[in-house]
C-alpha cells in the first residue's frame, strides 16, 4: 500500500473521529495501518541511509519525517479509541 493511500485511509478513519463516531472506528483497522506506516518509515531510513550525501537524501529525509508524523497521529488516534485496560473508569 502506497504512503497516499495510507494517508487517504487515516483521513477517513479521523473523519469518523472528528464527527463524534468514534465507535464506529475499529482498533484492529488503526493498528493495521500503524504496521503499515512503521513498515514504511523503516524502508525511508534504509534508504536514506544508502543515499546520504545524494540529493535524493533530502527528498527521502522529508518522506521520512512525513511518515513519522502519520505515524504519530496513528498512535494518538489508537490511544484515543481503544481503552485502556490498567486504567479503569472511576465508579462513583
């Protein structure tokens, strides 16, 4: 899956976030990407690291630091939707 359609794919599932239906957003799916998205920022290091001292490093540096910020947004969301089974809701 291309990096686009990785971010196509977090656009759709923060949509579902913003419009209140965050039920509807599955941890599964989110995790999915976020496999995805480290599989992908792994690659950009290699080849950043084959290329350095190339003008293609610089293009592949930003791809890096693009992919790092998805990824992160992806973490933030799944800690948003997903609970968090050692911190229990308070019970009044």
């Amino acid at each position: 899956m291309s990096t686009d359609d990785l971010v196509k794919k977090l656009g759709a599932v923060f949509s579902h976030f913003g419009k209140g239906k965050d039920q509807k957003i599955k941890p599964a799916d989110v995790q999915k990407i976020i496999s995805k998205l480290r599989m992908r920022r792994d690659e950009l290091q290699k080849d950043v690291i084959a290329a350095t001292g190339t003008q293609k490093a610089a293009r592949l540096k930003q791809k890096l630091a693009s992919a790092e910020q998805l990824l992160a947004r992806a973490e933030w969301l799944l800690a948003e939707i997903q609970p968090d089974a050692t911190n229990p809701p308070a019970v009044d």
